[in-house]
C-alpha cells in the first residue's frame, strides 16, 4: 500500500542521517519506527486495562450485573 508521510526537513534529515548510519533505506527505518511506537503503545494500553481491571474487578462485576 502507497503512503506519502509528509516531514519537516529536520525531521527528513534526522530520517536520513540514522538509515545511513545505519545502512539502511529512510523507508526501512521509517516503518521500523512505526512498528516499535504502535507496539509499544498497544502494550502500554493493554497494561492500563489489565490494571484498571485488576483494580476494579468488583465495581466492574457489579456493573454488569446490572
């Protein structure tokens, strides 16, 4: 799927500069970096629902007894 990602040019040189550090394509370390912070987000989400749920398991049992 065709994406255009439009960045500021500091934005476009640090992208650069880090895919040639790295010897590697700005698309490559682009998506690598898109599929980390998703990632982590979901994972940070997942630990506040788990908390949430621990923490209020009988407040959230009462509710959906209605």
């Amino acid at each position: 799927m065709a994406m255009t990602l439009r960045l500021t040019d500091a934005q476009q040189e640090a992208l650069r500069v880090t895919a040639e550090r790295e010897q590697r394509s700005m698309q490559a370390v682009a998506a690598d970096a898109i599929e980390r912070y998703t990632s982590e987000r979901n994972s940070r989400r997942n630990e506040i629902f788990a908390k949430i749920m621990d923490r209020d398991s009988d407040l959230l049992d009462r509710l959906a007894q209605g």
